[in-house]
C-alpha cells in the first residue's frame, strides 16, 4: 500500500534540464543541457553495455538520437519563421567526471551533458522563439531554466509543461539595455501576422524573469511532497504561538544552506541529503508519539531546516546562467519558497487547531505521525538504496 501511495502521489523530484541561447550578429548557438537520468528517456539502452556506468564511448554512439530528439521536440523560429537548430556539435563530457560516470550519479549535477548547435543568420535577427516539446518524454513535473544571452544582458526564462514557449524580441531587449531596465509596455509589431504570431508565445516583454522564479519557488514546496510532509509533522502537534517560531527559524534555516549550496560554498553528497530529508521526517513524525512538550521545536527545526536547505538548492543549479544572474534567481526562488510555506501553513493551522479541541485529537495526531514516519522511512529506503520506486 505504501509502495502504491507513492507511486501516485506528486512530490519533490529534482528533474531539471538547461537551456542557454547565445546571440551574435551573424549566428546563433544554443546550448541544451541534461543529466543522464533525463538522457535515457530519450535513449533506454543508453548505458549499452549494462555495466551500470556511462562511457564516453557509449555517449558518443547514443549522440545521434539524441541530436535528432532535440531537432524534432525543440522547436526554433526565427524573425517569426520556423527554423532548425543548425549543426550539431559534439557532445561535452561533464566537467571532471569519471569514465563511465556510475549510475549513482545519473540524476546529480555532476552528470550533466550538453549538446550544442550552432545556426547560421542569413539575414539580421529580429526576434527567436523556443519552444520546448519535451515534456511528454521528460515527465509532467520536468522543466528547463534557460536563459538568452545578448550583448551582454541575459535574459532568464523557465520552461515547464504550462509554458513551454518563449520569444526573445532583439527590439525590446536593446531598448532594455538602453534604460537599464524593463519598461512596462512591449514593443507592439505592425503586420497582423506577427501580432498573431507574437501573440502564442510568451515575451521578454511578458513579465520579469523574477516573477517566474518565484513562482517556480512556490511550485517546488507545494509540489514537494517531502517537505509537506515535514511541516505536516511539525504543525499537527503545535498551537499558534509555537507555530511562529518554528516556521521563522525553518525559513532562516534553508535560506542559509540554499545560498551556501547555490553559490558552490558548501557542497554537499546529493544521495546524503535526500536521505537525511528522510531521517528528519521520521524523526520529527515518532518524537510526536512519544513526546509531551514540544518547547524544544523552532531549535530542532533549525538544525533540520538546513538540511531541507540543500535539498531546495537541488531545485536551481543554474550552472547555464551567467553569474550576475544567480542571485536575483535566488532570491525569487526562496521568497517562492516561502509564499508557498506561508500557504502550507495556513491551510495546516486550522487542522492542528482543531484537533488540539477533539476528544479524539491524541489519536488522531499518533495515526497522522505513523504514517508520515511510514512515509519518510519508505523514502529513506528507497533513495539509501538507490531502488527508484519512490522517485521524488
């Protein structure tokens, strides 16, 4: 039963790819990036030999259907126009990693490839627009950071299920540079066509690239079933006053670990961390069982909100994004992160307050803390062991 609750249930996964689009005057070159976790979906038999390790000699055998997945579900128009990659280049092996590199780091940040291509521009460029069809191979929950890059700004763009198109208008962006910042109003074209066309894909004029971070902050705690879990097991036996406290030294917590991590400060083994996110859950899930008072909580969670901290970091490696981006996207991330926080916890308050009122109230609270510590005890299993039936 734990296994089917699992399997069905939408939670925290780190499943993110890359994107980085480079402008120049006579050329394009676009950059994808996944790790090999993502690659197999594309190629099954990708580690042909089943050694449980990827080859250089393997990857270079799987390239093509790679390059041909990426020119058939990534879609390019050009000044409106639907165009293709270009040439494809060889593959880059990531940074420092072993041959093969083990399938223990499939789904790390240490097992990133990139494909690159690079297009030639017959005519000046006026606008590009990307369009991601890859969602239905990579999963629903699966999304691209991406950014543009044009004399010298950079442009941050996420790409998901929900919005998996983007156009970069050359026009905008220059008035951008100009002003040194994003005036309200976009750039409005003159032929119906392009009105039309312009009309079925987001914009840089659109919105600011912190407002899509922030809502992919909101979307990872909403949709990290862990971490649900965690807070579940904290607020279920916390009143109002406790509550506060708990929730500030969480958020102070995760904060300071998520810059440590995204800033390459601290690094921490990917595998440890999911599977102490495990450890807290269960442990925080049986201290409910067997403890009275709980004054002791906001320093516990403080200990463990760093924990959690690294594992948000794993949500946005934005290792294709120019420095001077990283911490503008972190900042929206985590104030994301905490909206969504902010959310779980209204929506739990009222149920601890009510069973602190029930007869029934103390059972209910130990049934709710068994199952969370049954969950967390599956999840520490299951990533401890690498098993993949739980793979969130």
């Amino acid at each position: 039963m734990l296994w089917t609750l699992a399997a069905n249930v939408s939670a925290h996964n780190v499943d993110t790819s890359y994107a980085r689009i480079r402008i120049f005057a006579d050329h394009l070159e676009v950059r994808l990036t996944s790790d090999i976790f993502t690659l197999r979906r594309i190629v099954p038999d990708l580690d042909a030999n089943r050694d449980e390790g990827l080859s250089r000699e393997e990857l270079r055998r799987a390239t093509p259907a790679i390059q041909k997945f990426f020119r058939e579900r990534v879609k390019i128009e050009i000044n409106e126009a639907a165009s293709d990659l270009g040439e494809a280049k060889d593959p880059f092996w990531p940074l420092d990693a072993p041959d093969p590199i083990p399938a223990a780091a499939w789904h790390t940040n240490e097992a990133l490839v990139s494909f690159g291509f690079d297009k030639p521009l017959a005519s000046p460029l006026k606008s590009v627009a990307l369009l991601f069809d890859t969602f239905r191979a990579f999963g629903e929950r699966h999304s691209v950071l991406g950014v543009f890059e044009y004399r010298g700004q950079s442009t941050e763009v996420l790409f998901n299920i929900a919005e998996p198109d983007y156009l970069f208008d050359l026009a905008f962006a220059s008035l951008r540079a100009s002003e040194a910042k994003i005036p309200a109003p976009s750039l409005k074209k003159t032929e119906p066509e392009a009105k039309a066309r312009t009309a079925a894909h987001r914009s840089n004029a659109d919105d600011s690239p912190g407002w899509r971070y922030f809502k992919m902050g909101i979307g990872h705690i909403l949709s990290g079933f862990d971490h649900m879990c965690f807070l579940l097991a904290l607020l279920v036996v916390s009143r109002l006053r406790p509550i506060i406290a708990i929730v500030t030294s969480f958020t102070i917590a995760h904060s300071i670990t998520l810059i440590l991590a995204v800033f390459s400060i601290v690094k921490v083994d990917r595998q440890f961390i999911e599977c102490s996110i495990a450890v807290t859950i269960i442990y925080v899930a049986l201290e409910n069982i067997w403890r009275k008072g709980y004054a002791h909580r906001w320093v516990l969670t403080f200990f463990f909100g760093l924990i959690h901290g690294f594992g948000f970091a794993n949500a946005i490696n934005p290792q294709e994004l120019p420095p001077q981006a990283k911490a503008k996207c972190l900042f929206m991330l985590n104030l994301g992160i905490e909206a969504g926080q902010i959310a779980v916890v209204l929506v739990l308050l009222p149920l601890s307050l009510a069973l602190a009122k029930w007869e029934h109230g103390p059972r209910a609270k130990i049934a709710i803390s068994i199952t969370v510590a049954l969950l967390g005890l599956a999840w520490f299993v299951d990533r401890a062991f690498d098993l993949g039936r739980m793979p969130f």
